[in-house]
C-alpha cells in the first residue's frame, strides 16, 4: 500500500479532506476522539479512536498507531488546534514515524496564542482590532469603545472551560462582571478585551493559503455568508470571493511567521476606517475547506505532494461566487434566526440563492450525509 494519510479530527473538514485524498487514490485513515461522520466515507479504510488532542496521550498514540499499522511515513494532517499544537509539541520524535508539516513548538505559539499574533501583526503594520489585557477584574480602566469582546489567548482552551467563544460587555459595569464571572473558570491573564468591529452586513473574510517557507504557493479567499452564533460564528454558508487587500496583508504576515503548510488567516472590515483587520490564523484546514477544494485549490493533496516530493502545478486561480452549504445547520440555525427576527426571509432566501456546494451529500459517497444527521444532536450539545 502507498504513503497514505492520517486525518485527525473526522469533523466536515475532515470528511473534505478524506474525499480529496482518497478520490486522488491515496489511503486515508481517520482517528478522532468521538464518533465523527468521516469515518462513514467510504474513502475512510480504517477508522481509530484516540485520547484527548491536547494530552501528551495523543502524540504517545499516533506512535502505537504506526507502529501497530505499519505505516511508516504516513502525513499527518490535523484539523484541530489542539491537534496542531501536541503534534508541533511533540515533533522530533513523531517525524520519525510520519511525515509532519506542522510548525515547530516555538512557531506555532506565536501563532495560537492570539496575544502573540496581534504583537506580531502590529509590529508589520497589519491592522488589528484595539486590544487590552486585564488580570484583575477590580477596579479597571479602559480606553476601549465599548462594546467589547472578551475572548480567551487560546481560543480552544477558552471555549473549553467557559462553554463560550467569547463574552460581550457593553459598559465598564459590565466588563468587570463578565471578568469576574470568567475568573471562576478560566484565568485572565489568558484572555484578552477587544472592541467589537461594527458588524452591520460585516461578515469574516478567510485568506488561505499552501505556503513553504513563508512564500505562498497557492491561495484562496472566502467569505461567511450565514454563521452561528449569528456574528462572529461559524459557517453554514460561505462563498468564494477575490480580495487583494487581504491578499497584500497576509503575505507581508506568512513571510513573517516563516509559515509552512495550510493556513486560513480570518479578517473583518471596520467600517470606521475602511481596515481589513486580523482577527485570527488558524495553522490547518477549517471547517469550509471543502469550497476551496471544489474551486480547484486542492490543499489536502498540496500537503501529501509537498511531504512526499511529488512535484505540484499549484492554482490560484479559482471561481468567484460559488458557495457552500451545510445543509443540517443552515436549515437549523436559519430557522432560528428567522424567528428570533435577526434575518428576513427575502434576505435568507437572496443569500441561498446560487450555484452551491453541499457539505455533506456526494453521489458517490452517500453515507456521511445520513451519518451526520444522526450524530448531529449529540455534535450540538459537545460543541
């Protein structure tokens, strides 16, 4: 059997990832910590469960897993943070086993932890949102409009232990109270208080990009159409677009970084200065990299090619203006959004309208899309 790869989280963007490997012949095996619709595909040979992505467990199983399978020099490709972050941790010794693109330790910190990436960013004259840090709740002062969000350095870590991406505080009073109730669970010298960009018809645009050496190969950019959370969430309908100004600015920040491998680099237009600000990079596949897969950017095969010295003809060019869809939570969280009146129906209906991609449904790898209704009641209350 040829090098094959091991997808870490079976979550869609895994299911994306299997389909473009296993449609290219390549072997897949899927390991997660639950039950997950990729191990349904049908392009899934083997399908593990493993401990906790952050633990030192899960570097010790990748290690039994290879050996045990015999797959020497397999790739690596996670699509969790925490997945990203054991892997980098525990590098040295896991490339003696497989093929691995992610970041070394010391790279990738700079990189999830968020205080350190808007440093990072500002000092290249990237736009970021204004910032503070707090590490008490008493008496605070602060020179942020207000509304504020108030999210976690590491955005796993954060939602993890608070149930919550992130608090919202809409004057003083309340940002020492959302603080304080944060202190219970979670330390506030890992978190951080910015102000909320206006989000009037704002969506978060997503640069990505294959790059070698802090030099993109290849690039793709998309924007959330529909989300939830209804701001600021994640994507049940998203569209390709073009956008050289992200483009410019995620250039200058990946030369930086030094960065190899798939990244998705997210930013939101401030409508007070016109600024494409950075929210956030996320150093692997997302969950909607399905649509860039479909647009012909073909990240996952850009990976295995790269580790195993297969020379590539990397695109860049794409289609503007198709979409992506997952059906389950569009369906979903449309309705709900529809009764709660935060959406009208003419615009929901303008929105879906257009060539899409589904998600989950493929002709010839049906499964997942029934799996996933059955496994999505127990995905909504773990997430």
């Amino acid at each position: 059997m040829k090098n094959g790869v091991i997808i870490i989280e079976g979550h869609v963007q895994g299911l994306s990832n299997t389909r473009a490997l296993g449609k290219d012949g390549i072997p897949v095996f899927v390991v997660d910590m639950n039950n997950c619709v990729t191990r349904y595909s049908k392009y899934c040979k083997k399908y593990f469960k493993c401990p906790d992505y952050v633990s030192d467990d899960f570097a010790e199983f990748l290690i039994t897993l290879a050996k045990k399978e015999n797959i020497h020099d397999w790739t690596l490709l996670p699509s969790n943070d925490h997945a990203v972050y054991t892997i980098s941790k525990h590098k040295k010794i896991l490339s003696e086993y497989y093929k691995v693109i992610a970041l070394d330790y010391d790279k990738i910190v700079k990189i999830i932890n968020k205080a350190n990436l808007l440093s990072i960013a500002d000092q290249c004259k990237i736009p970021i949102p204004k910032t503070e840090y707090f590490d008490s709740y008493i008496d605070i002062s602060t020179k942020l409009n207000f509304p504020v969000l108030i999210k976690g350095k590491q955005g796993l870590s954060f939602y993890k232990e608070t149930r919550r991406k992130a608090f919202v505080a809409n004057d003083i009073k309340e940002l020492q109270g959302k603080l304080l109730e944060i202190s219970v669970f979670y330390p506030l010298d890992k978190t951080f208080v910015q102000e909320i960009i206006p989000s009037h018809n704002n969506r978060t645009i997503s640069f990505t990009a294959f790059c070698i050496d802090g030099i993109i190969k290849s690039h793709w950019t998309g924007i959330k159409i529909l989300e939830h959370p209804h701001e600021y969430g994640t994507a049940t309908l998203a569209q390709s677009i073009k956008n050289e100004i992200v483009f410019e600015q995620s250039q200058i920040l990946l030369k930086e970084l030094n960065f190899t491998g798939v990244c998705e680099v997210e930013y939101l237009l401030d409508p007070r200065d016109n600024k494409y600000k950075l929210i956030e990079i996320n150093p692997r596949t997302w969950l909607w990299v399905g649509l860039a897969i479909e647009c012909g950017i073909n990240y996952p095969l850009y990976i295995y090619n790269y580790l195993n010295n297969i020379e590539t003809c990397y695109n860049s060019e794409y289609p503007v203006g198709l979409k992506w869809v997952n059906p389950y939570t569009n369906t979903i969280f449309g309705l709900k959004n529809l009764i709660k009146r935060k959406i009208t129906l003419k615009k929901m209906i303008k929105l879906n309208s257009g060539k899409k991609i589904n998600a989950l449904f493929d002709y010839d790898d049906i499964k997942p899309f029934f799996a996933y209704a059955s496994l999505l009641l127990t995905m909504i209350r773990t997430r």
